[in-house]
C-alpha cells in the first residue's frame, strides 16, 4: 500500500498537501515507511491523533476492542467505571474511552516517556482529562482498585514474519518475550490484586493466542465468565474477562 500508486485520493491529497509533492517524501513510501507518520495523524473511532515515530499506529481492530468494552461496561452498569489502561502509547484507548463514557475515571500508564508525550498531546487536542503515568507493567503496584483493566499491549513473538512497515514502529510495543504471552500473564496475575469485585479486564490479543489465553484467564479467574471474541476479519482478536 506503500507505493505512490497505491495510495488513497484522500492519503494522496493530505500527503500533498503537508509536503507540496509526493517526490519529497517518493523514498519513504517506496520503503514502506508508514502513511500514518508522514500524514502525522490518524482518525481512530473518529477521533483525529497525533502520531509519529513515538507511538504505535492506533490500528483498526483496537476500535473493536473499544466498541465492546463499552457493550460490557453498559451490560454491567459501569458507565461510571475507574479505569487502568496498560501501555497507552498513543492514548488512542485511554482517550477514546473518556469521549464515548464522559463519567469513567481513567488512569493510563507507559513505559516510555515519548510515548506519554504523544498521549498527552492527543488528551489535550482532544480535551479531555487522563491520569498518565510513568510505569512498568511488569513493576506496577497500586493502592486503587479499578472496575476496568485495559490493554493491548506488545503480542508479536520475536521470530514472528512481520510487514515491512513494521520495523519504523517503537520495539517496544511490538515485540514481547514467552512467544508473546509475556505481558498477558503478567496482567493476569497481577488483575486480581488491582481489581474490584464485580470488574471487567479487555485486552487485544495475537490470532493465534485465543486457546492458551482461556486457559491462562481460567486459573487466574475460575469463577469469571471468559469470551475469545473474533475481529472484523473473523479472527480471535480479543480477551474478555467478566466478573459479576
Ligand atoms: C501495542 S502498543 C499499544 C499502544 C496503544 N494502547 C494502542 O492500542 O494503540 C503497547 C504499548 O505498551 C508500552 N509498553 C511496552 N512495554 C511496557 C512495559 N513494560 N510497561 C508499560 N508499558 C509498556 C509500549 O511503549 C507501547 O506504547
């Protein structure tokens, strides 16, 4: 989708617009170089966010995780929810969140201090109020107790084939240790500690992961109700933990 060609009337007029003419920017689509950071922005569940190099593209799927995680708060009557969203990056769920559900309280943490940059900027241009924090998942600890632990964060194993435009994203929200798991057992363990009663836990999750997670998600939580549900392209896509 990269080549001159193949780009939108619309990618195209931006594009022009910001640099007079494609050929100042002809070798970085001819290498794959994202669309998405040359625009410098990309809508997100109709939201305009600033994205660059800091970030990772907010992407289509993680809007289907937004969509159902507000169904399940509304099921569950916690349009009011206190919310922990782990490794925010762009803030594309923190902030999207905050605009769809006025009332939630939401915290966002990350480990990188680029990426919070861009979230707040993004929080700001979008006007809207988010406790971002400097954190390591993997460290974290906390004294709150949320109605709702979010994330998507890094699934992609090492050895995994990747697009081409991939390698101009951060590394660190791309890639995780344990073929991928490494963040959503961490999460796993850690939920029951950080959550109240009756909680919801949303993550975006690889395609192939569904099975293992299930069962992860069973030892952690036996008495929660837990949905694998499939993305647009009717692939497993998302983790939903339940508690009543
Ligand atoms: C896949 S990106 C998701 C970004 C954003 N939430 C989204 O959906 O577009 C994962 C994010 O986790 C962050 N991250 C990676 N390792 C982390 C860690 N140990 N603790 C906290 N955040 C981490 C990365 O910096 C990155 O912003």
């Amino acid at each position: 989708m990269n080549k001159i060609d193949d780009l939108t009337p619309i990618d195209r007029e931006l594009l022009i617009k910001k640099y007079g003419s494609l050929d100042k920017i002809k070798d970085q689509l001819e290498s794959h170089y994202p669309i998405q950071y040359l625009i410098g922005n990309v809508n997100f569940y109709g939201y305009d966010f600033l994205c660059d190099e800091r970030v990772l593209i907010p992407r289509f799927e993680t809007e289907g995780l937004i969509e159902k995680t507000i169904s399940y708060l509304k099921e569950l009557k916690l349009e009011n929810a206190k919310v922990l969203d782990m490794g925010t990056g762009s803030g594309c769920i923190a902030i999207t969140l905050k605009k769809e559900l006025p009332n939630v309280q939401v915290k966002a943490i990350d480990i990188s201090n680029d990426a919070l940059d861009v979230a707040r900027l993004n929080a700001k241009n979008l006007d809207v109020s988010i406790a971002f924090e400097l954190a390591d998942i993997f460290k974290y600890e906390s004294q709150d107790k949320y109605d709702l632990l979010i994330a998507n964060p890094p699934y992609i194993a090492f050895n995994e084939e990747v697009d081409e435009s991939i390698k101009y994203e951060p590394e660190q929200a791309i890639y995780a240790e344990d073929n991928g798991l490494i963040f959503y057992k961490h999460i796993l363990k850690i939920a029951p500690k950080l959550l109240n009663d009756k909680s919801l836990i949303a993550m975006e999750i690889g395609y192939q992961q569904g099975s293992i997670l299930k069962t992860y998600a069973k030892e952690y939580f036996p008495n929660a109700k837990i949905i694998i549900s499939k993305d647009l392209a009717l692939k497993d896509r998302y983790l939903f933990i339940i508690n009543e």
